[in-house]
C-alpha cells in the first residue's frame, strides 16, 4: 500500500496577525510546520505533498529545510478554501501512485505520530477517516454530524452550523486520512456556495459518507490535535511542547529541578545526570554533556558543553565549553568562543571569538576578544584586549603560562610569550618575549604626610 500526506500550509493565518505566515512562527525551538512535518518523518511515507501560498517561498524554503524523503511542494495561488488546497495537491502533487492519504494542516504543532498510526490503521477499511476530539467549548470548529446508528455523516462549519449542530461537542483536527482515489473524485465536485464562499475539505465527507466503505471518526487529545489559531494558542502550545520536551529529558536521565521556568528547545540534547538548574534557556543545537550543571538564570543558544562544566548565570552563544570548566557568575560568552578543559571564565567576563587552553583561567572582569590563550595561563582581573582599531579587529596571542596582571590593556595585534608576565596595570603595545616581564608604567610617587597636610590647608581656609 502506498501512503502519502498532503500538509495544509497555504493560508495567511489573519488570526495571528503578522507579516509572517503563520505555519513559519516558531514555537518550543521549532516552526508550526516543522513540528508538523516531524510527526510525519516516522510514518516513512512515499510522498508528503505540502500545499504554498502565502509566502509561498520562504513556507517552501522551510519545508525544503526539513529533509524529508519524498517531499515536494505545490503552490495554491488564490486561498479559495482547505477542499481547494487539498485538490491543488491531489492534481499536481504526483499522489496518482497513492492509495492512502492523510491530509493534516500546518498549524498543528502538537501533532504526534501515535494518532497518524491510527488514522492510516483505520484508513484501510472506510473511505474517510476524522481525527476528531472533544471540546467543552467547540466555537469555531467543525462538527462531527452523525446520523441515528452513530455513524459519521457530514462535517459542518461553525458558521454553517444549526443551533442544534453548534451544540454538538466532538469537532472536526481537520487530519484526515482519505481514500486517494474517492477524495480525487469528491474533491472534484466541490462547490463553494458557503458562508464564507470557499470549497470546504470538509464537504467531502457526506458524499463519502454516502458510500459502502462509509467514514469513520478516531479519537484524540484535545492537547495532541488543537490548532494554532492566534498567538495566545501559540503560547499554549508552546506550554505543553516544552513540558514534553522536559519530560523526555527527565526520562533519558537529566535532572530539571524546575520545570515550570525551565525553557527547552526541541534539538538540545542534555546528557546523563547534567543538572538544569531554574530560570535556564537551552536553545537551538544546544548540548549539554554529563553531570554538567547549567544554571540558575542562564541562556545558551547552540552552545556546547562538556561533561562536569558548570555554568551560572551567564549566557552563552555559539560557545564551545570544555569538559570540567566553570563559567560564570554574570559571564558573556559570544560566537567562536572555545574554552578548553578545566578552564574558568568568571564573573563579570566577555569574550569574543578566542580560544582558552586547557586549565587557562579568566577570573574577573574581562574582555576577551580575537584571541588566542595557550594552557595553564592566568589572565588577572580587569584585562582587556583592545582587538579593534576603529577599523579592524586584531589578534592577542597569550603563551602557555602567562601570567597577565591586572587590569593589563593589550593592544592588538600583540604576543605575550610562553610563561611572560605583564605588570598590573600596564598598556601592552608590543610583543613581550617568552619568559619575560612586559611592564608599561611610571614610577610611583609617595608623598608622606600628605593628608595632615591636606587638612590644615583647609583649615587656613585655602
Ligand atoms: C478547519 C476545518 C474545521 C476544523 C478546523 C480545525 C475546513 C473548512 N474547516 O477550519 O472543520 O474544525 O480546521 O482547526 O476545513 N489552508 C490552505 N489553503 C486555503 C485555506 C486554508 O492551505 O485556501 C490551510 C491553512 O494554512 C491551515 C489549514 O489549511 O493550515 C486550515 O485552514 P484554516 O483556515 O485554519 O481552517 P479552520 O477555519 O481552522
Ligand atoms: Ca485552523
């Protein structure tokens, strides 16, 4: 049996809004058509046809971007309707070799496998296939009509609907999974001579109804099935995303100590026993490595982090983390920022595009950018380097061993050699040799007395 999918991804969502079509919003890490596309990728169907329109490119881009084994795109030019949608698809999608075929929207996020497994299940043996669910309040959708013995009979819009019909509360997912042939023929004589003066995918379902295989309705979750509509929803699905992104990480052996203010997104991966402190943001292709401990109050976006570092209250972008470092309090860790094992970036540091040898501590209040550190260097408190000229950025190259005093200013391009010192509070203009003290400064003075003195001028009045 061949099995395919049309995906509904063509309409403005007017609801959310935006400049942005809606299927393109992200949400827990992942765009509403990319979630939707990844429920698909375990049911290993032979064609995935996913319906453009609005921001026909940029949605095509996105699904392109999925990677999924025969995906092809169809542009739906004028919105005329989701049964509109779904013909464009069944004409030009290249579905003549498909027996089945579900057809799901792009604005459910929530969307598992499990349900599709049950839907293509039941496909087999009816012409049609609901997905339907149950709401308190179903205003808005579709309902399931069904005739005296039980059995589906037609789908009909809120806006079309009886008084009596708008109080029935099992509603339409719109996924469905179809007899490709019977939903070719139906879709074929759709009219549009409804409320809102579309062709309703949803008026295949009487015709279908009409015939010996007949359709039949499966059962969801509310929270596996609802679409996204406006932001608010977005915001509910995000919710619930994340809470089983956190249970997934809890099940595979991390520690989140709270989830409700920990936020996951869906790629990060968290190894064995790290702990995820509260107030943490894991975001992009973000990995954690064991017994790491990330956070409280820390973002990192596709940060990596090796086993047993730990990381407080800073937050990480594009940096790379070697195993056993220790990051943080208040630490800006930018892109291309590679630190060695066992090394330290403390509080109140930056840094930008350097790299830190193993064991090589940053203690206090750095800027470090465009550099390069070897091993077991220290660099003291308050050292910048000076990587721009107002025109380009220039490299520091600190030796193994250094020891660089406090509050050194190093000029870029500049070397401190393999175990050079700078003296505290120096100015670094020019290479300092291996093993040698760069010191910029002038003698000190020391005036003795000097606050007696200070206090009988005042006291003359002067
Ligand atoms: C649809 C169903 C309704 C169901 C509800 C569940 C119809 C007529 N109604 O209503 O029974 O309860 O979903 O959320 O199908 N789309 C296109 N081209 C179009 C129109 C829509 O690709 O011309 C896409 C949209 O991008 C969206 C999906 O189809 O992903 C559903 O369209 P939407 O307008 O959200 O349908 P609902 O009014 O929610
Ligand atoms: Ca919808």
């Amino acid at each position: 049996m061949t099995r395919a999918a049309i995906v509904l991804a063509a309409g403005k969502g007017t609801r959310f809004r935006s400049e942005q079509a809606k299927v393109l919003h992200p949400v827990a890490g992942r765009t509403m058509l990319r979630w939707v596309l990844e429920s698909l990728r375990p049911l290993e169907l032979e064609r995935v046809v996913v319906v453009v329109g609005h921001q026909a490119d940029a949605v095509r881009a996105e699904a392109e971007a999925a990677d999924l084994p025969g995906l092809t795109t169809v542009v739906q030019d004028e919105q005329r309707g989701t049964g509109h949608a779904a013909r464009v698809a069944v004409e030009q999608g290249g579905l003549e070799a498909a027996e089945t075929v579900l057809v799901l929207p792009g604005d459910v996020p929530l969307l598992e496998s499990e349900p599709l497994e049950r839907l293509l299940a039941s496909a087999a043996e009816s012409a049609a296939t609901i997905l339907s669910f149950e709401l308190a309040d179903p205003t808005g959708y579709g309902r399931i009509v069904r005739d005296s013995s039980g059995a589906v009979s037609r789908i009909v819009e809120h806006r079309d609907a009886s008084e009596a019909e708008r109080a029935i509360t099992e509603v339409n997912s719109s996924i469905y999974a179809f007899d490709r042939a019977a939903l070719t023929d139906e879709l074929g004589r759709l009219s549009s001579l409804n409320e809102q003066g579309e062709e309703y995918l949803t008026d295949v379902v009487a015709p279908l109804a009409e015939r010996e295989a007949g359709v039949d309705a499966v059962s969801a979750a509310a929270d596996t099935v609802a679409g996204v509509n406006d932001r608010a929803q977005l915001a509910e699905a995000g919710v619930a995303l994340r809470a089983r992104i956190l249970e997934g990480l809890m099940a595979a052996g991390a520690t989140v100590v709270d989830p409700a203010t920990t936020y996951v997104e869906a790629d990060v991966v968290v190894g064995t026993d790290a702990v995820v402190m509260p107030g943490t943001h894991l975001e992009g292709a973000t990995r954690i490595g064991s017994r790491a401990c990330v956070g409280p109050d820390s973002r990192l976006v596709d940060a990596e982090v090796g086993d047993d570092a730990t990381i407080a209250y800073s937050v990480v972008l594009g940096a790379r983390i070697g195993p056993g470092a220790d990051v943080g309090p208040f630490t800006y860790l930018r892109g291309g920022t590679d630190l060695g094992p066992a090394t330290k970036a403390g509080a109140f540091v930056e840094m930008k595009n350097a790299s830190v040898g193993e064991g090589s501590k940053v203690p206090h209040l750095s800027y470090i950018g465009d550099a390069e550190i070897g091993r077991g260097a220290n660099v003291g408190a308050a050292t910048v380097t000076a990587n721009y000229d107002g025109f380009a950025k220039h490299r520091t190259v600190i030796g193994d061993g250094a020891r660089i005093g406090s509050d050194t200013m190093l000029v870029a391009p500049v070397r401190v050699g393999i175990d050079a010192y700078t003296g505290a509070g120096s100015v670094i203009t020019t290479d300092v040799p291996d093993g040698a003290l760069g010191v910029e400064r002038n003698e000190q003075r020391t005036i003795e007395g000097y606050s007696e003195h200070k206090r009988a001028k005042h006291e003359r009045g002067g």
